[in-house]
C-alpha cells in the first residue's frame, strides 16, 4: 500500500520537473499542486462516487483547469486510480505511525480496528466510503483490483505483524496463525463497516470496535497458568 504513493499517480508534466534548477522552484510546486488534485479528487470521488466524477468536478474542487488534468493524468480512469493511490498510501503511512507509537499489543490492535472503523461513518471526511468506491470500481478495473487487493494485503500485514509481536512477547496465545487472526480481523471490520456507512441506528464505531476486539481477545488470550 504504502509503495503505490505517488510514484504511480500518472505522469509528470516535463516542463515542472525542476531537475534543471537542482530540484528548487516550478518543480516542487508542480508536486505540491498534483498532491493538492489528488486531494481534491478524493474529496469529490466521496462525495459523489467513482462513476459520477469528471475532470469537470476535480477542477472545480481543486481550482486546477480540466487541460491541465487532462495533461496530469491523461484519462478520467487514470485520475480515479492515482486518487485512490494517493488515499492509501496517506491513510495506510498514518496508521503505520500511529502504530508505532503504542507498546502494548492490544492497544496497536484496538487503534488500527478503531480508526478504520471511525472512517466508515457517513460524516467522516472519505475513510471507509473511499474504500467502498475502490472496490466497486476495482471489479471492473483491472489496474484498481490490483491495487485494492495490495491494499487489503497491507492492512491484513499490518495486523499480523501486531499479533506475532505480542505472540513473542506472551501477550497473546499461540492457538491462531497470526496471519488468518489478521484475514478475520479484516474481514470483521470491512463487515462492520458496511452498515455504519449506511447509518444504521444500531451501531456505532465504538460498539463494533467493542465486539471486534472482543472476538479477538477470545482468540488470542494466552493459557492460562
């Protein structure tokens, strides 16, 4: 996930490298401004969905004219998956740190399962409603069912690690290969997230973190004496 970045988010205008004046200048405002339409483009695929955005919408959410889109990205397709890039990469790198910043196991688990859950409401800013328009376009998209499944695979890799971590530790029990606990921690999460990104009354982020953490504690608990 985190090596798609922005390396693959389509081909970079000639005339704003900046290589000529050693890095400096047009060329790091050219990247600035391409980060700022991914942005753009993300905010309105969310808003609208994959299928129903245009050059016309990004270019209206970003201020940058359609041509110079058009001169970025080359077709619409190529802008939605650069977008859906540029998201994952951010989101997946932020988790990462997130990560990174807790000791304990279980509390490396309940903020990866909280925040993604989080994203699945309908006020949050894309999270989970970005992932949704992914999918959907990743089953007619080649290129983006790539990608979609990469990402998928770093989400499931991000928890495996956590697991076999408090595995060494003792923390957690040894009944459950690391990686399936990550495939069923995934999935329980992406099924969670569909009724929240639908509002249903009966769930909230936190009681869905409550009850997937719950199933893992059951499967992880260490034996006891």
């Amino acid at each position: 996930m985190t090596s798609a970045g922005l390396e693959s988010a389509g081909p970079t205008p000639r005339a704003a490298s900046g290589r000529q004046s050693g890095g400096r200048g047009p060329g790091r405002r050219a990247g600035r401004r391409k980060i700022a339409v991914l942005e753009a483009a993300r905010r309105v695929i969310a808003e609208r969905g994959a299928d129903a955005t245009r050059f016309a919408d990004v270019a209206t959410e970003s201020g940058v004219p359609v041509s110079t889109l058009q001169y970025y990205f080359g077709s619409r397709e190529d802008l939605l998956v650069a977008a859906f890039r540029h998201a994952s990469s951010a989101e997946i790198a932020a988790l990462e740190a997130d990560v990174a910043a807790l000791g304990d196991p279980w509390q490396q688990l309940e903020a990866i399962i909280s925040r993604s859950l989080t994203g699945y409401q309908p006020d949050a800013p894309e999270g989970g409603r970005l992932w949704i328009e992914s999918w959907h376009f990743g089953i007619r998209d080649a290129e983006m069912r790539a990608d979609a499944l990469r990402d998928n695979t770093a989400w499931r890799r991000l928890v495996a690690d956590v697991v076999r971590r408090g595995v060494e530790m003792g923390t957690f029990g040894r009944k459950y290969d690391p990686d399936k606990i990550a495939v069923l921690t995934i999935a329980a999460v992406d099924g969670m997230g569909i009724p929240l990104s639908l509002a249903d009354p009966e769930i909230t982020p936190a009681s869905a973190a409550q009850d997937v953490m719950a199933a893992l504690r059951d499967m992880l608990r260490p034996p006891s004496g």
